[in-house]
C-alpha cells in the first residue's frame, strides 16, 4: 500500500498495477437495547432515535451508544429524548413532557444548539423550536467545523474519535444499495477550462457569481483524521459555505467570512493538491445557500464510501468523465495515482488501462495529471442530469430510493 500524501490509502501499487485497493469489509455488529442493561435510559432512548433508517441512522451498536453518552450528559439525553427531526418542539413542550420547569429546560437546549451545536433550532422567544439532527451528516459537521484548530477542547477530539470509530464500521453502506446521488463533484477548471459544452453550473467562479456572502472553515473529515492519527497532510481550511448559510456560520463563530476571490484561491490550492471538490445548493422560498468541501479520498467521508467500501451509490453521475486515448496513452500510472476514487486502473507491464466507470465522480484530475502526452480528455457524461436546486425538487428526486434505503435497512435490523 501506498502511504504517499498525494495517494493517500486510496490505491495500491503490486505488480505493476495501479488501481483501488480491495474493498473493505463492513465490521458493524448490531446489538439490542437490552444488551445494554448497565445504561441509563435516556441514552438508550436517543440512541434508539437516532438509529432510526429515516436519519440514515446505524443500528444499535456499541461505537452509537459510546458516542450518544459522550455527546450528552445524562441530564441532557433525558430532554433530548422527547424532541423529533420535524416538527421539532419548543422548550415549553419539553419541559412538560419531562415534568420540569421551562426556566431549567431551555438553557440546556440553547447550549446544546449554540454550543455544543447538536441540535438544530429555528425561531426566537417561547416559539423557538428545537429539532434533532442526524448523526452523519448533522451532528457530526456542526459540531466539529470551526476556523482553527486551537478550538478543539478534549470534548471535540474525543467526539472525533468516536465518529471515527462508528464510521469505521460501515454501516452506511446499507443507504447506498439503491443509489440517491445526493453530493455532486465539479471538474477541476483546468481540466474543462476550454470545453465548449461547460455549463455555468459546472465552474465554481460562475457558480459563486450569485451569491454575496462566503465563509470558510476547516474539513471536520481530514481534520478528525488528523486526530485519530490518520491524517494525509492536505489543507484544512477549504470547507466553504456561500449565500444564508454562510451567514449563519459566520454569525456562531463556526466559519470566517471572506471574499469571492479567496474562495477561488482557497480552491485552487485544494485542486493543487489532489482534492475534488463538491458543490450542494439549495433553494427554500427566498433562502439560497450553498456549500463546497475539497475532498481527498483517504479522509473525506463522502469519497471514503467508493474509495474504501466500494459503494459509489451516494455520489451523482458527473456531467464530465475522463475519456482515454490509447494510442497515446504511455501507461506511466499518474492518472490511476492521483484519482481520489480509485477509478483507474493501470497495468504498466501489460499496458492495459481501465475506467471504472461506476467509481468516477468526474473531478478531472487524472485529466490534469496526464500533462506530458495528454492522452486523456473530459467528455460529456450520458447518465448526467442537471442537479435541481429547489428543495422540493431535489426532495422529490431523492425520495423514492431514499426511502427504499430506509425500509430495506429497517426490515434487516429490526
């Protein structure tokens, strides 16, 4: 296996052949509430909250119940108990499902939002309402993005390790059996810089021209990495949000603000060093945001899915893919190491070379790599589909098959 920072542990090098290495194996072991008599029943009762397959939840397990107790004091999960994804609840609401004073309940639940940033809450005064978030994606990006590292107190590093472990376990390889293409990679603007059926929405610089605000922080995946010792020594602070989000992160101190010009800078520095970059937007009424972590397949969760585990189906079909011109094609290797999938396959002895189709999310740097004979190309995807931006529509698209993902893991778990 190669350990070079440009490769990560996302390929191997034997005989010769460049390629992915073999898939990991899933190592979660499911257990039942009741095999956990010793813990207390309020963590029982979130951990069984959150495992729910409508949250893309894990199933019950040892590395969910030591991440719920790290998360929550026991004094926290008793309240947390009584809240919901939607509609969410007020402090009024908890307070009397758990028989307590609402001057004691909302502070807890304010910490734990603006704090802790655990929860989602929406609104202000006695109508503010507090809503549970998934794990992953959720808890875990809220609670650990930030702007340094100095921030990390023992609590975030140990919440780390333990996202880790549970991530670890693969459990949500399951969610990926019916694909949902929730997260969509860009091509690197070198790689499709002079192509003539570019789309706006498929360079960065055009993408941010509608938007006024930016923020950027650190990617909580390389940065968890990094704690449990298995960092890659890519840039950090590449992790930015652009329109009201942003605005939201800069406000709670969980991302800085900067300009247009330094998301572009921060990016190219990204691509610079093997990352791809995804880009999510959303439309709610007159609320647009957007989001864009540079990504390296040895760390980053999203990529970890196909690199590690072989399991592509979260991950949207490209607009561009790398098309691989034989006849000049030198089978030296370069676009097989620095593709952050493992999508490429090169026999340097046998002079073979293949794309693994289902694996590429169409970031182009194998394209960019190849620059002595330029052998390969991007090319128009025909599994492409412009990525709806309103909520509603992407809800309505990923809907059937992401319910699919639930019922099936919920038959196998129950």
């Amino acid at each position: 296996m190669t350990s070079n920072p440009n490769t990560g542990q996302v390929i191997q090098i034997k005989d010769g052949i460049v390629g992915p290495r073999e898939p990991r194996l899933r190592s979660v072991k499911p257990k039942k509430l009741s095999d956990y008599s010793g813990v207390p029943a309020p963590y029982l009762e979130v951990a069984k909250m959150y495992s729910n397959p409508l949250l893309m939840g894990p199933p019950i397990c040892d590395e969910l119940i030591a991440l719920v107790q790290h998360i929550y004091t026991e004094e926290e999960a008793s309240l947390v108990r009584h809240l919901n994804p939607l509609p969410g609840k007020t402090a009024e609401a908890v307070a009397a499902a758990e028989h307590w004073l609402v001057e004691e309940v909302r502070p807890i639940l304010e910490r734990l939002a603006l704090e802790k940033f655990v929860l989602l809450s929406s609104g202000t005064g006695d109508k503010k309402r507090y809503y549970l978030m998934p794990l992953m994606p959720g808890v875990f990006e809220m609670s650990l993005v930030r702007t340094s590292l100095d921030t990390l107190t023992d609590w975030h590093r140990r919440l780390a390790e333990l996202f880790a472990a549970l991530y670890e376990t693969g459990y949500f390889v399951d969610y990926a059996e019916y694909p949902t293409s929730t997260v969509r990679y860009v091509p690197v603007g070198e790689a499709i810089e002079a192509h003539p059926m570019a789309l706006p929405s498929d360079r960065l610089e055009e993408t941010l021209d509608r938007y006024k605000v930016f923020a950027v922080g650190l990617c909580q995946c390389r940065m968890t990495e990094e704690i449990v010792g298995r960092g890659c020594g890519r840039p950090l602070e590449n992790c930015v949000g652009f329109g009201d989000a942003a605005e939201f992160l800069i406000r709670n101190g969980k991302m800085r603000r900067v300009e247009k010009k330094d998301i572009l800078e921060i990016k190219a520095e990204a691509a610079a060093a093997g990352l791809a970059s995804f880009i999510i937007e959303t439309e709610l009424g007159k609320s647009s945001s957007g989001a864009s972590c540079s990504c390296c397949g040895c760390c980053c969760g999203a990529l970890r899915t196909i690199s590690e585990f072989n399991a592509p189906g979260m991950i949207a079909p490209p607009r561009f893919i790398p098309k691989v011109d034989l006849t000049t094609c030198a089978y030296c290797g370069k676009c097989a190491k620095v593709c952050p999938v493992g999508a490429m396959v090169v026999d340097a002895k046998g002079k073979s070379h293949q794309h693994l189709t289902e694996r590429c999310i169409g970031c182009g740097l194998c394209a960019v790599a190849c620059d002595r004979e330029h052998a390969i190309q991007m090319e128009l995807n025909p599994r492409y589909h412009e990525p709806p931006r309103g909520l509603l529509s992407v809800l309505l698209r990923v809907a059937p098959n992401y319910l699919r993902n639930a019922w099936s893991v919920r038959r196998k778990y129950r």
